[in-house]
C-alpha cells in the first residue's frame, strides 16, 4: 500500500479515536524517525515519552531479539527470570518494597487504585473507598484512572464514572484539607503534571499531602507514568521534594517501546493483597522485562541522569530565548527534558509548521506546545529543533 492508501484504510477500518498526523512513520534510528516518503523528523515527542534511548538502541535490541528467540510469553502462571529480575532492579532502586506489572500507565493507576481501596478495607473501614485526585489531573482513560481525570471532555461521554472520586486545587493544600475526610482511602498526584501543561508540583503542596494521608489514614500515590524513569533528570521525580509515596505507578519509558507497566508499593500495602486479587495475563513478560532492564539500567545510572539535567538546562536556557523572541509565548517551563512553551495562541498550526520543517512536537492542551525529546538527546538536536521553532513560530503569528 502507498501512503495514501495507508491513510484511506486506517480511516475505513481503525477507529477514528485520534487525529493523526498527516504521514505515516516507516523507520526510526537515534532521534530521527522517517516516513514512508524517506522524509526525516526529528523526534520530540518520543512516542508520548516512551523512547528514551531514542530508536535503534543496539543493547535495547541485542537484549530484546535474544529474548525473543528464549521465551516470548508464559503468562503469570510461571516464574520467569527477566520479570524477577527487573522487579529486584525497581525494589532495589526506590522507596518500594513490591511491584505489580501490568501493560500500560492506566492499568498501573486501576491497580494502585484497587490496592488502596483492598489495604483501606482491611486496615481501617470497608466504607473508606473515596479517592482525592486534582485539577489539571491526567491518569488514563480506562473506568477508575478516568473517574480521577477531572476533564469533561474525557468523562461526559463515558459516565456513569467510578464512584468517589474528589478534586482540590493541583499545588493548593487547603483545597486538599477541605476535601479529605474517613473515607478518603488514598490521595494520588503527578509530581509534574505532564498533560495537564508541564506543571511542577511545589515542593510545600507534595510534603503536606504526605503529611496530611499520614495524619488522615489515607496513602499518597505517585503518579510517575510521564515524569517518572529520569525524564525530569532524577530517577524519580518525587526524588526532588524529598517525600516518598506508599505507591507509584509507572509505564511509558520502562519497556523501550514495549508495553510495560509497573505499581510499586510499600510493604504495608502489599501485606493487604493476596493472590487472586488482581492478576495481568501479559503483565511483564519476559521479552519486555528484557527491555525493561536495560532500560532501567542505563537511564539510572549517575551519568546518564546528570546528561540529562545538563541538558534540560540548556534546552530551558535556549526556549528562554526563544519566549523573548516572540511575544506569542507566554512562558517555558519545565525540568530535565520535559518542557512546555505556554502561548496565547492554538499550537495546532505550530505543530504542523514543525511537520513541515521536519520536527515532532506535541501538545499539552490547546495552547501549549510540549517537548519531550528522547533523553540521550544532544546539544546540537537540541538547537535544531529551537531553530525550526524559531521558524514556525515566525510564520503562525
Ligand atoms: N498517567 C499519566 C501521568 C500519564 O501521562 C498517562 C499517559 O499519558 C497515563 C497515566 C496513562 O498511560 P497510558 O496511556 O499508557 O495508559
């Protein structure tokens, strides 16, 4: 099929949940990724900040094609060293004690979801299931991870939503002590708000909630999907406000482009699920833990985390400029290697102006543009995709 035909029978027989860009991506190697045309774009949006080796990885794919040819899949039904393996990596490696593997960031937020409400059951009341959640908040499209995604758009269509779901104001603690009561059973939050617009949380709003589930009988749940895995320069990105969680959930990067989700979780939670509670059948199997490991190995090592603050800090210093430039541009934030350029303009037309020259970028919300380049990116990717901005944001205004 030619890419016009591609594009006519993606339309007559997958369903039209996303608008896709004009191009139908064939190959990808470092931080490029190639049409069909044999066009190169250069990659910032790396799969929703899955690619973080960029494409083309040589230990990525020496570790997954050996895999590949071991063992591809058994269930969970049987022990398999890869999952044993990476699950001793994340224990080893952070607050947690266990870790539940599933396929996908919304499956790790239903799980952390079930996991609080199975420990609130058993440790304190069976009517302690509410779940506080916040503005600007995104965890998943799937019933529960939707319920505590406060965007209408997303829950209108789909309600009746899961039951008790609550809303405080993102970085207000006020809002947060209004709302949390007995029945709140856990309170979950993005250390970064990553589709809500690039947001940091501030560090006095993460310490209070922990010390407000704490004083409250509730748990403190992380959601590091998008932040997590070094994308904002430290391994975790709770790592920056000095609390940890009782739960986290992680997805995107951690299988190199396979899918792969995890909820990590303290001792005390893991004490109140017991087998048959909830299950995955593809849930880390043994081709996509492979990938996981070296994943996890290098995007954790000091050096490799080090690159990547010293390169976020070069790419905020370079769209600081950039927002001086052009009166558009409301402000650049961000940290590591996840940024936004918040504009007073619809950044659709920007983002195909990037098309056009040969950049992916996406969107965070209708007037904010989000870079996530893959996290092995350099200086000169880096000053190639700002002067490409530099252009489109000429032509769009
Ligand atoms: N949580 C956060 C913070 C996310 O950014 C996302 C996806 O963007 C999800 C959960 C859902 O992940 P997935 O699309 O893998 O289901």
């Amino acid at each position: 099929m030619n890419t016009e035909q591609i594009k006519a029978v993606d339309h007559q027989c997958v369903l039209q949940t996303y608008a896709r860009a004009p191009f139908v991506l064939q190959r990808g190697q470092g931080l490029r990724v190639y049409d069909t045309q044999g066009k190169a774009y250069l990659d910032f949006v790396s799969g929703i900040a899955v690619n973080a080796l960029g494409y083309g990885d040589a230990d990525l794919l020496k570790a997954v094609a050996e895999q590949l040819v071991r063992l591809i899949h058994v269930s969970n039904l049987y022990y398999t060293i890869p999952q044993t393996e990476l699950a001793k990596m994340l224990v080893d490696r952070s607050f947690a004690d266990k870790v539940f593997f599933c396929n996908s960031g919304t499956e790790s937020v239903e799980a952390a979801l079930k996991f609080a409400r199975k420990w609130a059951k058993t440790t304190h009341d069976p009517n302690k299931t509410d779940v506080l959640a916040f503005s600007g908040a995104f965890h998943g499209r799937t019933m529960g991870s939707l319920a505590i995604t406060p965007r209408p758009h997303y829950q209108d269509p789909f309600r009746p939503l899961m039951p008790g779901a609550k809303f405080a104001r993102f970085n207000d603690l006020a809002s947060a002590e209004e709302l949390m009561d007995d029945k709140t059973c856990a309170c979950i939050v993005e250390p970064l708000q990553g589709e809500g617009g690039v947001i940091p949380a501030d560090r006095d709003f993460l310490q209070g909630l922990r010390q407000l589930c704490d004083s409250n009988g509730s748990l403190l749940i992380f959601d590091e999907v998008q932040c997590g895995l070094g994308r904002t320069g430290t391994l975790w990105a709770h790592e920056a406000y000095g609390v940890t969680p009782d739960l986290m959930t992680l997805a995107k990067p951690l299988g190199g482009g396979l899918p792969v989700g995890a909820t990590l979780m303290t001792q005390a939670v893991a004490d109140t699920i017991e087998a048959g509670d909830h299950a995955s059948t593809f849930g880390a199997n043994p081709v996509v833990c492979a990938a996981a490991q070296v994943v996890f190995t290098k995007v954790s090592a000091p050096e490799f985390l080090e690159h990547v603050r010293e390169a976020g800090s070069y790419l905020g210093e370079r769209l600081a400029d950039l927002a001086g430039k052009h009166d558009c541009i409301v402000q650049a934030r961000g940290r590591g290697l996840i940024w936004a350029l918040e504009t007073n303009i619809d950044v659709a037309p920007l983002i195909e102006a990037g098309y056009d020259a040969g950049l992916l970028t996406c969107s965070a919300g209708p007037k904010v543009l989000r870079l996530l380049p893959p996290l092995v990116v350099q200086e000169a990717e880096l000053d190639e995709a700002v002067a490409i901005l530099d252009k489109a944001f000429g032509l769009v205004q």
